[in-house]
C-alpha cells in the first residue's frame, strides 16, 4: 500500500469558522483541527440540535479550501434534523455524499460537494445532542481507523455541545448580574448626588439610555465616572 504522501494534496487554505459563539472558550478547535490534519478529511463541520426549540444548527466548520464557502449560521430545515435526531449510529459514505438524500440539503454539500463523508451522532447522557460531519473531497474509501478515530469524538464533542448553551446562560447571567451592580451603583450617586429617588434615577438613566441609544450600562458607567471627577450635576441630564 502506497503511504499517503506518494500522491501529496495541495491544500488551498486553511479556513477557521466559529459560524456562533456558544462554543468560545471550550477546547473544541483542536480536537476537529485534529481530525483534518491526522485523517484524509480535508473538512469537519458541526452541528448542535436544540431539542426544547426544535433546531439544529451548525455552529463550527473547519478545513481547506471549499470550507471556505461555507457561511453560517446554518439552521437544519425540519426534515433533515429529523432524519439526524435521533440517528444513535455513525454513516460513513464513500462516495456522492452530496446527492444522498440524508445530507443533500447541510451546507458544506450545498457548497462544497464533497464526495464522501463519516457523520458522527454527538452524545451526551445517552442523548443524541448534535452530529459532526468529517468530509472528502475525493470519492474512496474511508480507513477503518480514521472511522474508529472519528467516533471516538463522538463523547467528548457531545459534552462540550451539550455544555455550552449552560455556559451561555450562566455567561448571560453573570452578565445581568454585573449590569445590575453597576446601575444600582449608578443610582446610588444619582440619589446622593442630585437628591432623587431610587425610581427616579433609574428613570433618568433609562431615558438618556434610549436618547442616546447606548445600553443602560454604558450610561451608569459614564455616571460613575462623572460622579468620581466631581462632575455629575443635573445639567448631564440636559436639566
């Protein structure tokens, strides 16, 4: 058997997407970025299904060159989520991947067209939570150990997927929780500063919010730098 490097690919570019950001800060680049460089697939894309909305939606891509055309985000029409919703094995197509019904209408086939593809169920708690899709440009087969390799990550990807959208609400409420500390600080001044009520400084700072279309908490934070300079007065309230 010939080794791979006998009849050497040229790759055109190496294209990163993060098609949405609920997977910023977890540690799965590396692993797709693994499989593209230790496998022939010359691209990895995957995708989260939303059970409680009824979605799916490709949240990442990796690869060369056709990647490239893939844009994002990408949300699965309903009849292609339900061929994949609860699909527990992994498919592996050798080849005309991009006409076979099951895949025809992701993205990277739209575009791409790719010629094979292994497409990995995401699990996590035995709960199928999104699928990755690890493509060929090239019609052959696929190597039993790239296969195995691929659905190894079928446990690790679905724990980060499954993961991400609690770190987004816990990201969002940390954030709330800042915004709110910094306004009530904000308010504190406005009713020490210029005597007025509580209500009565959130109303201010909720007016000049939308006058100036700046969200509430760059205004407090704007307040609390006057108020530290000695400048907060009514007149910064145009009064």
């Amino acid at each position: 058997m010939q080794a791979k490097a006998a009849t050497p690919v040229r790759f055109e570019r190496k294209i990163w997407q993060e098609v949405d950001s609920p997977l910023e800060g977890v540690s799965i680049k590396p692993l797709i970025e693994l499989a593209t460089t230790e496998t022939r697939a010359q691209a990895g894309f995957v995708y989260r299904f939303d059970r409680e909305n009824q979605k799916g939606s490709l949240v990442l891509s990796l690869g060369h060159g056709p990647v490239s055309s893939v844009s994002g985000p990408a949300d699965l029409d309903m009849r292609t989520l339900a061929v994949h919703w609860n699909r527990p094995s992994p498919v592996v197509i050798h080849k005309d991947a991009a006409s076979d019904s099951r895949f025809e209408a992701l993205p990277e086939f739209r575009h791409g067209k790719f010629q094979s593809v292994v497409s990995v169920p995401l699990v996590d708690r035995a709960t199928v939570v999104g699928m990755a899709n690890f493509c060929g440009r090239e019609a052959e087969p696929w190597r039993a150990r790239d296969v195995a390799f691929f659905v190894s990550l079928s446990l690790p990807l679905g724990a980060v997927i499954s993961n991400s959208s609690l770190q987004i609400e816990l990201a969002r409420t940390s954030q709330k929780l800042a915004d709110r500390k910094v306004l009530d600080r904000a308010k504190g001044l406005l009713q020490s500063c210029l005597g007025w009520s509580e209500e009565e400084a959130y109303l201010q700072v909720r007016r000049i919010s939308r006058q100036r279309r700046v969200p509430m908490r760059e205004i407090a934070r704007q307040i609390i730098e006057a108020g530290t300079s000695g400048s907060l007065n009514a007149e910064w309230f145009g009064g």
